[in-house]
C-alpha cells in the first residue's frame, strides 16, 4: 500500500526516492506485494505545529455535526466489539459440542 510506504518514508526507515522507482514502470513493471493496509481509518491526532500560531477553528454546527458522526461511530464500534466479545466468550465456554462426524470439519448443524 502506498499510504504505508510514505508512512516509511516520513518515519525515515525508507529513503524518499523509494517512491519514484515504485511509481517507475520500467525499473518496477509489476505491482509491488505489499500488506494491506488496516480498514481503520487513520485519525491526525496531533500535527506538532505550535499552538500559539495556529488556531484550529470550528463553527457550531460543524461541531454538533461532528459531534454525532462520532457518536454513531462510537455506538456501532461498541456494538461490533459486544458481538466479538460475546462470541470470544462462548467459543472460551466451550458451549457447543463436538462433532465426531465428519472427522471434526463441520461448522453449524
């Protein structure tokens, strides 16, 4: 993923010039195998620019707005988690039985 590759690339364990031979189809004719990048969205929680010069500004209803995007956000996280939690714990239980069956591959009835 390419977003991992600049992340690389600011951290400096990759030199920046990495980019251009990736981007390079002569040197790089194929696409380059790299891991998938997480489906959580990256959130810029603190950008180190002095606060003193800049001013984050934010109007009311941009923030009311914002305010229920993370909370319906929030609600369904917490539900997912609950269902993996509980799943998580049945599976920790034991709860089920064994099937001899079919050699122990059968999922469901």
């Amino acid at each position: 993923c390419i977003a991992a590759v600049l992340f690389l690339v600011g951290l400096g364990r990759e030199q920046a010039s990495v980019v251009d031979q990736l981007l390079d189809l002569d040197a790089t004719p194929r696409k380059p195998q790299f891991e998938m990048a997480p489906d959580e969205p990256l959130l810029l929680w603190s950008s180190g620019f002095d606060s003193a010069n800049v001013q984050m500004r934010l109007s009311a209803a941009a923030r009311v707005h914002l305010e229920m995007h993370v909370a319906q956000c929030l609600q369904r996280h917490m539900v997912r988690s609950g269902v993996w939690a509980e799943a998580w714990a049945h599976l920790r239980r034991g709860e089920y039985h064994e099937d001899t069956s079919t050699g122990g591959n059968s999922v469901g009835g």
